[in-house]
C-alpha cells in the first residue's frame, strides 16, 4: 500500500489502544515529511497508540506497511526508531522475552513485518549508525529469512566500525543462528562495553561461556543504557545479565553466579543460586560440602539472605539469618552490632549502648566519641547504616546525627556521597531500606558543609515524609534543626519545596513550615504563603456547598454561608504564622489575599 493512498484505509473503523485511529493519516504524513519535530511527535504517538507498553493495539497489523513505507524514504528523521518498532511488533509486541530463544511465531504481525525484510536489509547501509543498528535488530526477528539476512548482516559486520552498530550485527547474526564462536571472536575484545557485551550474548546462547567470557563481567551486568541500542530497550546491562542467567541456568553454572553475587546485581543472581543449589527442602544433615558452603556464604550477610525470605521458609529454614545459621551448624554471626566498647567506663555491644543513647541523650556524645576513636568516617556510617534494623526506642535519629557529628569534618565526603536506600534486616526477618539515614546525615552536612550542592539538599530532605499528622510528628524535631542549620538559600529553596509538596489537609505540617518562613522572608516564599492563602479562600468556598472542607468541622454548608472565615475559631490558628509572615514580608500580594480571604 503506497503511502500516498493512506487516505483509502478505513481508519476510523480501527483502533488503537485508547480510541479509534482517525489521528493515523496525519501522523504518518507528518513522519514522511522529515521534520524532526513532526518525527518526534509521531514516534511518540505510536508508542502510545500502536504498541503501548509491550501492547500491540488491535490495528497494529494496517500501520505495518506504512511503516515500512516511511523508514524506506530518504529523508526520514526518525528511521531507527521506526525500525525499533518494527522489530517488537515483530515478536507480537516486545522481544525481550526472546533474546535467548529466537522468535518462531507466525503470526499477522509476523508476517506483515517480514514484508519489509529488503528495506530493512538497505537500511544496513545508512549513514546513521543507529539506523543501522536498528536495522540488524528488526532483521533478527524475522527467522522465515534467516539465511538471506545472516548474509547481509555478515557482509555488513565486515566494514561496520561503529560500537552500536556493530554491537547490534553480532547479537542479529547471534539470534539468526551464525556461530556464535567466529562472532565473539573480536567482540570479546572489542574496547567498547556494548560490542563486549554482544559478545557474551552470542556465546550465552550458543552454549557455556568459556573462560575469556566470563573477565570483566560484573562491570557489563551494572553497565547503563546504550543509545539507540534496540536490544532489551537500550540496557546493557540488563541484556547482559539475562544472557549470563540463561547460561547458568542451563549449565549449572553456580560458579558463575557466584562471581556477581557482590556485584550491584547480586539481589538477582542470589536468588538463582538458591534455585539451583537447593531445589526442595533443605535438610541440615543432608548437605553436601558445597551445599553447606554456599549457604554459609549467604547467610553471613543478613540483609541477603533476608531478602530471600519467601525462598528459604519454602525450603523449610528460617527467615532469620542468625537463626538459620544455628539450625545448620554453623558459627554464629559477629555483626558491627556486637562490636564491643567502652563508653564511661562501661564495656558492652554498640547494640546496647546506642540503645541507650537513643532514650538518654547525655549518653550520646560519649558513644560518638568512643566508636569515633580508632575508626575511619565510613566505618562509623556503616555502624550508624546497619543500627537501622535494630528498630531501638527513642530518638535514633537524634543519637546517630550526634555520632556523626563526633567524628568532625572527615565524616562530610562520606555522608555527601552516602547511598540513602541501602538495605538491612530487621529482627522479623523483613528487609527495609535506610532512607531515614538521610534526616541525620542531613543536619551534619547542613552544619559541616558550606559546599553542598543544591540538589543533594534536596534528595536527602525528600526522604522526610510529610504527607500525615503523624508523620509530621514524629519528623519535626529534626526538620527543623535541619531547616535552621542550612545555609539560607538552601533553606528558603527547601521550605518552599516543603510547603508545595505538603498536602492541604496536614495543617500542622504547613503551619511549622509557615512558623520557619517567617525568619527567612524571601519572594519564593512569599509566593507559597499566597498560594496558601488562596488555597484557604477556595476551601472556605468549598465548605459553603458540601460538607467535607477543611473548615467543615461542626460547621454545616448553611452555617459556614452565613459566617465570615474572620469568625471561624479555625481561622485563626491557620493563618496566625501567615499573618505574622505579612507583618515581616511587607507584600502587597499577601495583604490582599489575607484581606480577600477573610473578607468572603
């Protein structure tokens, strides 16, 4: 079907995934027009429309040979992306599901699909590279014409200089079935990651990676995205990683996993492990050497093994690591927790010292100081970092801020650079993350760290929830001292984005960060106090019709119509740090909004 004849086709008698397809003629014409613009729009609409979310909408079938059509134009702004689409619809919506198996449908798509195998096959000449890689990707999914693509794709490969490109050959020619020994040959050694990890992608699916495979695979399995990489939607890594489990899984392979498990993957491949290793119950006098081996390894790390909680209660250990290492016979584990010192003279665990400090803030000074000596910042963090699972009354919070303050300015590159998400283990086998390390670190850097960049301010504050009554409770002690203690960009930037974030309803929140404004008035927060007054306005108005408003407490629509907000015992409580902010601010704006409100 040219595309010149597209008005022919009964678009309005199809669908795509939210309607009818009357929009398709306009956004095709505008994608063969070789506007960038229009071709970025048009993408993006058939992404939606056409293939959502690994979807194909029933009529993704018609658009095929206008697809076609359009990646064959010379001028064609957006031809690997195009091609992109054609390669998923190919495998009936995603390929990733196929990377290790090939795909053998014959289905509509399929078929109408391999229809364009020679424009694909042209396109491995383009000048743009990622229409060339993505030209070997839509080729691979079309096993009907293996043979003649495998020839076009190896002719091709022979002159491509481009990693991407090149990258995207081997895993095409992989796919269609070439020997996978002859490909990786120069890929393995390749200097780009992409080629490499093509590499271990052809011999993974071809049988075991030999040894030259397996070098300088945990840095391929925690690679980032690749530009027009068609291959698993541009993830490296996670190409990589899906190919090195097929092989384990197939293989046996449980040395393998075992080089990533400290790897930042090591959360996938630990589960991999225990399937293999431990295929039913586990029976602690039935173990063979390797068998006790391994799960001596993965108990000894509690935030692991409880992460695979669901797996060992299946097998019949508990979810407990210390608890699971007495049932097998194993030593005990000696966590940081154990760590004894002295503190005033007393020696005990760190476990039962910080308790101690989180109920009796005397005690905490001297615990920082005594787990400070001898000890570098990051060693003192990890301590602070694992206490989190102990889930120890009173103010941990406050103590641990206190211990890392102890530790002076050596302690600001470790807490700038701190991973706020890192998981431990509770005392119910569950493992949580530590986001709640950031409140402390917070008060510190704002302290210590004149420097600190405007946006890890921001991701650290993030952590601090207050969208409940409750929440804002339980944080306000520290939020405020963090508030007070940044410099005073930071923190007029970071109470207005405070003030914007905290829903409408959680007036104690509002209220604390009004109270804070006023000592730093400034336009950005001038503009929140407005937009809080206005906010008010609209509630009170609201209230005035149904029932469930802010104001609404004992206060019926009728009686809220006859009574001005000044006379609602709300009002005041709500507005007292907005009218103490007016009073400092000396904004026009405010004062109208303030009068406009109160005058309703």
């Amino acid at each position: 079907m040219p595309l010149t004849t597209i008005d022919q086709i009964p678009w309005s008698k199809l669908e795509t995934v939210d309607g009818k397809a009357t929009k398709a003629p306009a956004i095709l014409r505008g994608l063969a027009t070789g506007d960038p613009a229009k071709a970025k729009k048009g993408v993006a609409w058939l992404f939606e429309q056409v293939l959502h979310q690994s979807t194909p909408a029933p009529s993704a079938a018609a658009f095929v040979p206008c697809l076609i059509e359009l990646v064959a134009l010379p001028k064609q702004a957006a031809r690997w992306e195009l091609l992109a689409l054609l390669g998923d619809l190919a495998c009936g919506g995603d390929h990733v599901p196929y990377l290790m198996t090939g795909y053998t449908g014959a289905d509509p798509l399929q078929t109408a699909v391999a229809a364009g195998r020679d424009t694909f096959a042209k396109a491995l000449a383009d000048r743009d590279p990622s229409a060339r890689a993505a030209a070997a990707f839509v080729l691979a999914w079309l096993p009907a014409h293996a043979a003649r693509s495998r020839k076009d794709l190896t002719a091709r490969l022979a002159k491509e200089k481009h990693p991407t490109a090149r990258a995207s050959m081997v895993m095409a020619l992989a796919v269609l079935g070439a020997p996978a020994a002859k490909l990786a040959a120069t890929a393995l050694t390749a200097d780009a990651a992409v080629v490499q990890g093509a590499g271990v992608f052809a011999l993974a699916r071809a049988g075991a990676l030999p040894a030259k495979a397996k070098r300088g695979l945990t840095a391929l399995v925690t690679a980032g995205g690749v530009d027009a990489l068609c291959w698993h939607h541009g993830k490296l890594g996670a190409l990589v990683l899906r190919a090195v489990l097929h092989a384990a899984a197939r293989d046996r392979d449980v040395a393998l996993l075992l080089s990533l498990l400290d790897s930042d993957v090591g959360h996938l491949v630990a589960p991999r492990v225990v399937e293999l290793m431990f295929p039913g119950s586990i029976d602690a006098d039935a173990l063979t050497a390797s068998q006790r081996e391994i799960l001596d390894l993965l108990t000894a790390s509690p935030a692991r093994y409880g992460a695979l909680a669901p797996a060992w209660k299946a097998r019949g250990l508990p979810v407990m690591a210390t608890e699971a290492r007495a049932a097998l016979g194993l030593p005990p584990i000696q966590s940081r927790m154990d760590t004894e010192l002295t503190v005033a003279g007393v020696k005990r665990a760190f476990a039962a010292h910080l308790r101690d400090a989180c109920a009796k803030p005397a005690n905490r000074a001297a615990l920082g100081a005594a787990l400070a000596r001898g000890r570098t910042a990051e060693e003192v963090v990890a301590f602070c970092v694992e206490s989190y699972g102990l889930e120890l009354p009173g103010d941990w919070a406050a103590a641990v801020a206190e211990i890392f303050d102890a530790c002076g300015d050596e302690i600001v590159p470790v807490l700038r650079t701190l991973d706020l998400y890192q998981e431990v283990q509770r005392s119910n086998g569950d493992s949580i993350t530590t986001e709640a390390i950031a409140a402390p670190a917070l008060l510190v850097l704002a302290k210590r760290d004149p420097k600190l960049p405007g946006a890890r301010v921001k991701a650290m504050i993030n952590t601090i929830s207050f969208t409940r009554e409750v929440d804002v409770a339980r944080e306000a002690p520290m939020l405020v001292a963090i508030l007070r203690a940044l410099p005073l960009a930071h923190r007029v930037a970071m109470l207005a984005h405070l003030h914007r974030n905290t829903p409408p309803w959680v007036t104690s929140g509002k209220r604390l960060l009004e109270e804070l404004m006023v000592e730093s008035p400034a336009a950005e927060l001038t503009a929140c106090v407005v937009a809080r007054v206005e906010e008010l306005t609209d509630a009170y108005r609201y209230g005035r019709k149904y029932d469930n408003s802010l104001f609404s407490d004992r206060h019926s629509p009728a009686k809220l119509a006859k009574l001005s907000p000044g006379a609602h015992p709300l009002t005041p409580v709500l507005t007292e740090h907005l009218r103490a902010y007016a009073a400092v601010a000396k904004a026009p704006k405010l004062d109208k909004a303030l009068a406009k409100f109160l005058a309703l």
